[in-house]
C-alpha cells in the first residue's frame, strides 16, 4: 500500500515542485498552494460519481462525446472553476506566474488522488506510464489555465474576458484531444508521442512568457 500511495504521489511533487521553484520573483506560500492542491484532490470523487452516471445511463457513447465532454469538460471546467472562484481573487493571486503555480497545484491534486486510484486497481507496474501520460499532461493543462487566467487577472474590459475564456477553452480542447487519441486510436502511440512532445513545448512555452512579465 505504501509503495503505490508513494508511486501515486511522487510524479505529482515532482511536477509541482519544478513549477513552483520556476518562479523567481516572489514564491507563492505553500499554504496557498497546497490548499489548491488539496481543492484539486477534493474533486476526483464527485467527478468519477457524476462519470460513472453518464456511462451507466449512456449519455454520451460516441468516443467524439466520452472524450470531449464526459472526460474533458468535466474535469476542466471543475479545475477551472476552483481556480477562478476559491484563487482568482485572492490577494496572494499578484503576479502572471502566480496563475501558472495555482493551476498546476489544482491539476496535479486532481491527477494525483485519480493516480493512487489507478494504481491500486491496475497495479504497481502501471506507475510509469501513468507518470509520463495523465500525470504530466494535467500538469501540463493546468500550467496553460493558469497562464490564461493571470493574463486575465492583469488584463481589463474585453481582453479579460478573452483570457478567461481562454483559460477554460483551451485547456478543454487539449485534453480532449488527448483523450479521443486514446480512446479511438487503435495504435495511440503513434499520435500520442508527438501531441506529448507539442504539449510540453506549449506548457513549457507558457512558462517563459509569464516569467517574462513582471505585475
């Protein structure tokens, strides 16, 4: 047990922690960060409950509709809405980079108790891969709905609506992808490689241009 709750646990640290250090300025407190990352965790439950729901009562069967919307949608919007509502306003919310810390944080919370739940359905020797694909690639989504929403936080008028509608969109549209891959590709790897290798560049890409702008 206490082998997969650690091999549940570390990919997800890991993450964060080079997140977190990425930012040079002012480091966010580790109370805030994982207090969103707990609120991240916090939704595994209800939204595995309301999945289940829609698989018993077939409410989406197409692989189009299981990826973008039961898996996806889901998932984001609720990562999404825990950042805008319970981080957007708050007064340690006063950099770009900021956003980019709290959206891995809620992400990886939320990868990481899924995880702990994979592996003890699936076994220890999943651990790799669950690290390398779902763990990294929330990570990841989370990293661009942040960058969108401190674009947001620091913008005005219609470019801040833009930006948070962004910060939802995005995200969105990524994971889905990346869930339809899996879902309706018979032969994934050949496509996942490469949409792995775009999403780091694009998160990684995220990263630099917050950096770049100081509040």
């Amino acid at each position: 047990m206490l082998a997969i709750i650690s091999a549940g646990i570390a990919p997800s640290l890991a993450l964060l922690s080079y997140f977190y250090l990425k930012d040079e300025y002012e480091t966010e407190p580790i109370s805030m960060v994982l207090k969103t990352f707990i609120f991240g965790a916090m939704l595994v439950l209800p939204i595995m409950f309301i999945q289940y729901v829609l698989t018993e009562e077939k409410v989406w069967t197409s692989p189009f509709a299981q990826a973008f919307f039961a898996s996806s949608l889901l998932e984001e919007f609720f990562k999404w809405f825990v950042l805008f509502f319970a981080v957007y306003t708050h007064m340690e919310f006063d950099e770009h980079y900021d956003g980019i810390v709290y959206g891995a944080a809620v992400s990886l919370g939320f990868a990481t108790l899924e995880n702990i739940f994979y592996l003890f359905a699936n076994g220890l020797h999943t651990a790799f891969g669950r690290a390398v694909l779902p763990v990294s690639s929330h990570a990841l989504f989370g990293v661009i709905m942040g960058y969108y929403l401190g674009k947001g936080k620091f913008s005005s008028g219609n470019e801040k609506k833009k930006w948070i509608l962004y910060s939802l969109t995005v995200p969105f549209l990524l994971h889905g992808v990346y869930d339809y891959i899996l879902i309706k590709t018979d032969h994934w790897t050949f496509l996942m490689v490469p949409f792995m290798v775009y999403l780091w560049w694009l998160g990684l890409r995220k990263v630099k241009k917050a950096k770049k702008i100081i509040i």
